[in-house]
C-alpha cells in the first residue's frame, strides 16, 4: 500500500539538510515569548536583538529580527480575532419583522453662510482712479 502525501513530506524533510533560514526561524520562535514581553514592556527592538545576540540567544542579524519581529508578534496583535461577517439577507429590516427607527439627528451646530465676495486683498490689474488721488 502507498504511503499517504504527509508521510511522504515527513521522511523527505528528515532526509534534508535544514538551511540556515529554518534554523533562523526556529530560534527565534524558541524566544519568541521574551521577545513579545520585552516589546510589550516597551524596549526597542535594535535593544531588544543586541541583547540576545550578546548572549548567544539568536545568531542572525537585526533584520531578520525585525522581520520576524514584524511577522510573528506585530502582525497577530493586529489582525482582527473574529471577522465580522458579510449580511447575507439584504431585505429591508421591517420585512424581517423587526421595526426601524429613525437615525438619531447628528448635531451639526450652526451653519455658517459663506460671504459673497472673499475678503481679504484681490488683486485688479486696472487701477481705480479715486484710489489713486
């Protein structure tokens, strides 16, 4: 019987040599939790990376950090936990039996009239003689 497509990848990435990238990206899942703490408390991440590169803790450059950084810890604190969902039924909501009301009146205060002419200094290429005398 032929082994199924998973068990196939499984042997094939035992055989691999993991690349510099793979082990990159494992170390840094490895501090990733330290990581999140620090920025959380409000460290830089340059702080952050010269730190744990010091003490041996991550091996790469400070811009695979940040990538990392950017992808694994800013990216899911951003994308929205529950999607809200499209309305599927596009009938009016007095046909769904429920009753409308009247939006609320927003308070735009006065409104002001904009002058006729504007104020201020215009320029006219005639001159008006009573000005000039």
């Amino acid at each position: 019987m032929a082994k199924s497509y998973p068990e196939q990848l499984a042997e094939w990435v035992k055989r691999r040599e993991s690349t510099k990238r793979d082990k990159n990206l494992v170390a840094f899942l490895a501090v990733r939790d330290d990581v999140k703490l620090a920025v959380d408390a409000g460290y830089a991440v340059k702080t952050i990376w010269a730190n744990m590169h010091e003490e041996k803790r991550v091996a790469f450059g400070y811009d695979t950090f940040l990538n990392y950084v950017n992808r694994y810890i800013r990216m899911k604190s951003t994308r929205p936990s529950d999607p809200v969902p499209a309305k599927t039924n596009p009938q009016p909501a007095i046909e769904r039996g429920r009753q409308v009301s009247k939006p609320a009146p927003q308070n735009q205060g006065p409104k002001i009239k904009a002058p006729d002419t504007p104020t201020g200094f215009t320029f006219n290429s005639e001159p008006n003689v009573k000005d000039l005398i």
